[in-house]
C-alpha cells in the first residue's frame, strides 16, 4: 500500500533567488566595512550580523519548512526584517555624510538593476565596481541589491502563505494521511 508522503521536499535554499541575493548583499557588506569603516567602529558588527541574519534566516527557514510552515514564514520574516535594518544603516552612512541616496529611477540605480537580473549572480558580478567606486557609490549599490532581495523575500512570504492556506502545515499533512491508510485498511478488510 502506497500513501502519499506527508514531508514535502525541503531545503532547498541555494535554489531560491532571495538566498542568492542575500548572499551577494552579506559579500558587499562585508568588503564594504573592511573597505570604508573604522575598524573600531561598531557599525561594522552590526551591518554585517544583519547581513548575515538576512542570508542565515533563508537556510534556517528553508530547511524548517518540512515540519513548520509557521517556522519558514517566521523566519523568512526576520530574513527580511534584518535586511530592512542593514538598508538603514546604508541610508545612515549616506545622510550622515551628506551623500544623496540614488533614486530608485535614476540611470546609476537602473544599471544595478539590470546586472542583477541576470541569472546566477554573484558578488563577482559586482567586483569590479565594489571595490573601484567611492564609498557613497558602494553603499548605493548596496541599497540597490537590498531592495531588490527584499522584493523577493516579499514575494516568497506571499508564496509561502497562500502555499500554508492552501495545503496547511504537518499536522493537516499528517492527519490527512493517517486517515488515508485507515480508510485504505477498511477497504482492505472489507475486502477479506
């Protein structure tokens, strides 16, 4: 007798767009407070733990999604949530030092976007401008690739829960297959 499987394939983080962006945005904050931060300066811990808790969250959410739906939308959020904060703090390191934030239109803007809808970027996609433009012009692609990984974490937590409404969480899961193999034994016994 054969059921369906009540653990639906997970983990698969590497596959998803926003894992892949928040891996770029955790490589850019990274070279970008070695490159443009005082080494003493406790900006540098916080941007890059909110780098990371945006990208760590993703993996944490994706291999939970198995055994909690609750979990994965939870943690997507705070994948998100952590990515806001780094966004304020790259739109801090600009007003502070009088720089103007690039409009999201503006030609510059438009030419991060473009590369970043490529399929398979990395942080080498970005290199070569990173590690040649001024800090203001870095942390304006930072705010660039930020928007764009939020978008996607946006558009994932809709998925995940209009996907929870519509086939729900383990127990649903469990209930709907032990109630299967039940109903598949009376038949079976009615049968002898």
């Amino acid at each position: 007798m054969t059921h369906k499987a009540f653990i639906p394939p997970h983990g698969h983080y590497e596959e998803l767009l926003s894992y892949q962006k928040s891996v770029v945005v955790y490589d850019l904050t990274f070279h970008f407070c070695e490159r443009f931060l005082d080494k003493f300066d406790r900006t540098i811990d916080q941007m890059v733990q909110a780098a990371r808790s945006g990208k760590q969250n993703i993996i944490e959410g994706s291999k939970a999604s198995a055994v909690s739906k609750g979990t994965e939308i939870k943690l997507t959020n705070v994948a998100r949530a952590s990515l806001e904060e780094l966004l304020e703090d790259y739109r801090d390191f600009l007003r502070v030092r009088g720089f103007p934030v690039w409009d999201k239109d503006s030609r510059e803007a438009l030419y991060v976007r473009r590369l970043g809808n490529k399929p398979h970027v990395t942080y080498e996609t970005y290199r070569p401008i990173i590690e040649t433009r001024p800090a203001e012009v870095v942390a304006n692609i930072a705010i660039c690739l930020i928007h764009q990984a939020n978008y996607l974490l946006d558009q994932q937590i809709r998925r995940l829960e209009q996907d929870f409404l519509e086939n729900g969480g383990l127990s649903e899961r469990m209930t709907k297959a032990r109630l299967q193999v039940r109903d598949q034994q009376r038949k079976n016994w009615k049968k002898s």
